[in-house]
C-alpha cells in the first residue's frame, strides 16, 4: 500500500511517516518549505493552492491513502481550498482520503462536544477548518474528517517547547487555567489515524484524549515529566487576555474509540514520569 502524507515535515506528518513506513506502507511526504527529519520513500514539495503542482504530485506517487496533516494556519487558500481540491483528487482517483481538522471549529458554548455537533467556530482559523470539513465531504463521502485537540509528544510539540521556556524563564508568558482541552499523544493520533484510513469508515471522528486538562494543568504534568519545577509555570485566565478562542472545548471520541484497535490515552497516563 503507498501512502501520501501531506504535510509529512510538521509534527503529526513526521510521525505519521515514521508509522506508515513500519507497518511496512511505500510512503511518499509533503513539505511547504524544506524536507522534514522522517525518512519517505520520496519527498515532494507542495504550496496547496497551486491545484496544478497538488494534480502532480498526486499523479506521481498514485497513493492508495492520503492522509492531509498539513496546516496553513489562517490562510484560507491553503487551510480550507487546498483540502477541497485535494479531496476532488482523491474521489477522482478513487483514493481512501483522512482530513485532520481540530477542535477550533467549535466555539465552547457547549463544553462536550461529540461527531454529531454541529461546528460554531469563533476564530478565522477555526472558521476556515469547518470550512474545509464541509467541502472535503462534499465532494468525498466515503472520506474521513478526524478532529484531534491538542497534540502532545516526544517534547516536540510547541505545548511542550512553551512549558521548558516558561520554566527556564527563557520566554514570557502564562499558561491558562480556564482554557481547557483534550489533549491526545502524537504516536496514538498517528496510529488512529492509519487505522481510519485503512478501514471503510466515512465521515466525522474525535480523536482525543480522555482526560479534560487546563493548559495550566498540562504544563505541570509535562514539568513533572521533565524533572522542571512546576511551581515557576506562571498561571493566568486566557478570558482575561485579548487572545481569540474558545475557552473551554472537550471532544468527546467514545463513539471512535469503540471502532479503534488503537487506545487513545488521556494525558495523565502519557505523560507519567517514565512513559
């Protein structure tokens, strides 16, 4: 089976490439600037808005999956168009498409949120996810759309890179006690994610993690974790800042989980000191 990453540079893209080559899959990447550390078969550099380099690669590599982990933050052209057009090549192709969305399509006003909910986002960058959401569907009813929450792993994401600067004192800031998520393991997501892509599974899937922690509170179990001092992780309230967002989102994945080999593990249980 050939899988093709795009976004395979990022966070989620590495792992993803890293799982798919050891469960034995051809596997081609995408990066937008420069190749990222995970090792493909091939690597492909791609701008998502230009539809004619997006029809090439796709050509070239003849996937079986795509699995789009890219991220053009608020970027309309590329975070809510380029996913629509890949998802017009993949049903074109007759290719098994996973879109990865987020959380940030939902507003908070509800707290617990499961696939049935309907998005209400608040942010343009959430606003261009929903977006992206309806149109992947659109035009590819047998695709998947997978909402994770926040990813952690491996201190390589940008939560975890924000608890060792505020803990050396290296960077300002705060981290919100009211400003709560789901957060879910970067190898776990990964794995959930090749999974959905190699079933029949159509439509909407949370995939995060069962334990609801402020950002706050995720920062200490990362510091516990790292041998840092938690109690210099300076606290704050995000509905007293200027920041954009909603407050208080919690995915619910019961409904995914159950058709999933792959456990997603809450963040109490991943970042255990010694896991």
């Amino acid at each position: 089976m050939t899988a093709l990453i795009i976004g395979g540079s990022g966070f989620l893209g590495a792992e993803l490439i890293r799982q798919a080559r050891a469960a034995g899959h051809a596997t081609a990447g995408t990066y937008t600037t420069k190749p990222g550390d995970a090792s493909p078969i091939a690597w492909h550099p791609l701008d998502l808005r230009d539809v004619g380099s997006l029809a090439a690669v796709v050509a070239e590599v003849d996937p079986h999956i795509i699995i789009n982990a890219s991220s053009g933050g608020t970027d309309w052209a590329i975070t809510a168009a380029g996913p629509i057009h890949l998802a017009m090549l993949a049903a074109k192709h007759g290719t098994r498409m996973v879109h990865v969305s987020t959380d940030a399509v939902f507003s908070g006003a509800a707290v617990h949120y499961d696939e049935s909910a309907l998005p209400d986002p608040i942010t343009p960058y959430g606003a261009a996810k929903a977006a992206a959401e309806t149109g992947v569907l659109a035009v590819h009813p047998n695709a998947v759309v997978a909402r994770p929450s926040l990813i952690i792993g491996y201190g390589r994401s940008e939560h975890e890179q924000l608890v060792h600067g505020l803990a050396s004192g290296a960077v300002d800031g705060a981290l919100f006690t009211d400003d709560i998520r789901c957060p879910v393991h970067v190898a776990d997501l990964a794995a959930a994610l090749l999974e959905l892509a190699s079933s029949d599974v159509a439509g909407i899937h949370h995939l995060a993690g069962p334990d609801a922690l402020s950002r706050h509170e995720l920062g200490v179990l990362i510091a516990k974790r790292d041998g840092l001092d938690a109690s210099r992780l300076p606290a704050g309230l995000r509905a007293d800042s200027r920041l954009l967002g909603a407050l208080d989102v919690r995915l619910n994945s019961q409904a995914t989980q159950r058709q999933l080999r792959t456990t997603l593990r809450g963040a109490r249980q991943f970042l255990r000191p010694g896991v």
